[in-house]
C-alpha cells in the first residue's frame, strides 16, 4: 500500500493596516496571494532583492507606482514589477481593491523587503 503524504493545504490569511492578504497556493519557487486593500490605503513603497512579482486586479482599480512611475491599473490587467524595482500599490478609490499576486524568486519570505516609505511606521 502507497504511503500516503499530508500537507497543510490551508490558506494563509493575515490582517494588515491597509487590508489583508491570502496566500492561495505556495511551492519551490513561487507563492500566489490574494490581496485586498481597503479603500483610501496604500502599501509601503518597497523592493525586493530576491523576488519578481506579478499582479493581475480582479476587482477595483489599483494606483501602482513602479520606480517612481505612476500608472492605473484597471480589473482585468495586469503589471510586472522586476527584481529590485521599487513599488507600491494604492486604492485611491472608494471600493475595496482586490488583485492577485504570483511571486516567483529564489527566496519568498516576507522579509525579504526594503521600505522607503511607510504610512504606519514601518521604513527603515
């Protein structure tokens, strides 16, 4: 009889002060999240050195800013952000913005970031 082998498939979910996200499915090299910015919130402009991200808005419309850039992504499209490029996403709106991230690197942990700004106290 094959060995049977359990693992946690349960999503990740955490509560942050511009939203939530939850991670959808993680493996060798990748980690998938869904990510809901409240409306008026913004994340901290960031980098990363060991991870690209990709983002698709499925509902809303997110601000991003990419390397000083400002751009409007709209439900339905999507925007690459490069290693070490810096970001940030922004729900100037008055509805709850929800987009999908994909993040593909060598290392995914949540520390693997640098802030340049912060609206909660959390640039280095």
């Amino acid at each position: 009889m094959p060995e049977t082998v359990t693992t946690n498939t349960s999503p990740l979910y955490d509560e942050r002060p511009w939203g939530t996200f939850t991670v959808l499915d993680e493996g060798e090299n990748f980690k998938v999240k869904r990510i809901e910015v409240l409306p008026g919130k913004r994340l901290s402009y960031q980098k990363h050195a060991q991870r690209a991200e990709h983002w698709m808005v499925v509902a809303g419309e997110a601000k991003v800013t990419l390397d000083d850039e400002e751009i409007t992504v709209l439900a339905g499209e999507t925007v690459d952000i490069p290693v070490e490029a810096k970001h940030r996403v922004e729900n100037a709106s008055a509805e709850k913005l929800i987009f999908i991230e994909i993040q593909r690197g060598s290392y995914l942990g949540e520390d693997d970031i640098v802030r340049f700004s912060d609206d909660f106290g959390r640039a280095e």
